[in-house]
C-alpha cells in the first residue's frame, strides 16, 4: 500500500521557493496501493482522512465540463485508483514531521494548526513526504544522490537545482507522494461536471479574494466549506497545490502518465 499527498500554497510555481501546501495521495497499482500515505507506524491501516479515488481510462477530448488542459484530445490514460488526504497538508502536520512549519500568511480563523501550512516549495514537499513516510514506517517514494532519507540530501534549494529536479519516484513504494497532474484533476472533479470542485457556486466550495485588497488577509480552515463528489474538500481555492509534474502549457496527446518530463516550472492546482 502507498499513499500520496496533494501539497497547497500560495507560490509562482518554481521548483524551488513558493508558498505551498498539499493534499496527500495514494493509489493502487499492479504492486498495490501506491501513492500516498495515511497509515499509523506502517501497521497498513489507512487514515480516516484519506478517501479512495475510483480508477479510470481516458480518452482526452475537447468536450470536458470544464476544460480541461491535462486530458487533452487523443491523449489515453490510465488511471488507477489512489488514496488521497480529504484536505490540504495542515501546519499541525507538517509540524508534526518538520519540526517547525514556514507558514507566514495570516490565519483568519480557526486554530493555526487546522490552516493549510504555507510558503512551501516543491522541493519541500520532497522532503516532507519521505520523511513522513520514514517516522511512519512506510517506503519513502523519492530518491536523490541515490537515497531516500533526506537528510542526506543535503540543504533544500532555494533556486531550481539540477541534482534536485533529478529525482525519481518509486511508483510501487508505499509512502506518501504528490499526486501526478492528471490524478489531482481527476480527485478534483469529484466524478461530476461542476466549473470548480464541487459546485458551479465558487462560495460553496472555495475561500478565494473576491476583491484585490482581500489578497493579504490570509488562508482559512480546511474543511469548513462544501466537499466534491470524492468528498474532498478545498480543491478549489485556500491555498496552491504542488503536483508531481512539470508544467507545460498546451502538452502533446502522447505525454506519459507520469507528465512533462522536464520543464522550468512544476505544476500547481487549485487556486488559493
């Protein structure tokens, strides 16, 4: 069994610095559950948190409600079905694993620790969910310079970085990971055809600036507005959200499930 994470944040989307949250996720494959994780000290059993995506194959085309950019015409995928987090990476998480959280945008309500952690880059996310998957006694997903504890790593980079941006994932492993690109949009539309994640309404399902001033005022509780179809909560608006992919714009029908294989920037979902 692995899990995976979905991170969120407020970020200009570089591999390296941003402000940054994420659900987690987890998936099957021929291996098993692959992709996210969920359990308590490797015993197997997946968090009441976690809700299980169902698998799909698609066939991209132009008709999707809305449009989608990710399963674009021609474009055949298979996706296997996956858990994932109901809710952003909260600060009491993240402190739970990192020690500390990075967080600075205000908390407009609620306790701190149920605000999504924020100001975290992708590189970050790396760290934070292999090393989750460690203190859990799961198999870390990521490895760079050839391991997958992180604390051999090295410092995390503030700038994009080639031996970083080298990392690889073990689908089959069972600790936690970022979702790829086109499991995050399928989660996210819940099974439905709604224009966000759960309703044609924004303010049944996001906390988002309706005016330029309100930008500042900060992130809100997870869970307190209206679930998608999956029953997973914020996948519009709160805070940004990392995926595994690199993002290109207009990507080809023949892009592996996996995504963009190289890029300048990775891909954030969800608005905040």
């Amino acid at each position: 069994m692995a899990l995976a994470f979905s991170f969120a944040g407020c970020s200009d989307g570089s591999s390296g610095g941003g402000s940054d949250s994420s659900e987690i996720t987890g998936g099957e494959t021929s291996g098993g559950e692959t992709s996210g994780g969920g359990t308590s000290g490797g015993s197997g059993e997946i968090s009441k948190d976690f809700v299980k995506i169902p698998a799909v194959s698609i066939t991209g085309s132009e008709s999707w409600t809305p449009e989608s950019e990710v399963f674009v015409s021609k474009r055949r995928l298979e996706i296997k079905s996956f858990w994932m987090s109901d809710h952003e990476v909260t600060q009491a998480e993240w402190k739970d694993v990192m020690g500390s959280t990075p967080s600075y945008m205000a908390n407009v309500d609620g306790n701190p620790d149920n605000n999504p952690v924020n100001e975290v880059s992708w590189y970050d996310a790396l760290v934070y969910c292999n090393k989750r998957s460690i203190k859990e006694g799961l198999t870390p997903c990521y490895k760079i310079k050839d391991s997958t504890d992180p604390d051999k790593w090295g410092k995390v980079p503030t700038k994009s970085d080639d031996t970083w941006n080298a990392v690889t994932c073990d689908w089959k492993a069972n600790g936690y990971r970022l979702p790829t690109d086109a499991e995050w949009e399928w989660a996210a539309r819940g099974g439905e055809n709604y224009k966000y994640a759960g309703s044609d309404d924004i303010d049944d399902v996001a906390w988002y600036a309706k005016y330029e001033y309100e930008y500042d005022k900060g992130t809100r509780e997870v869970k307190r507005k209206k679930p998608n179809g999956y029953v997973l909560y914020d996948m519009s608006g709160n805070v940004w959200e990392w995926c595994w992919d690199w993002w290109r714009e207009n990507i080809p029908s023949d892009t592996p499930a996996e995504g963009v294989p190289s890029g300048s920037l990775r891909s954030l979902r969800g608005g905040s």
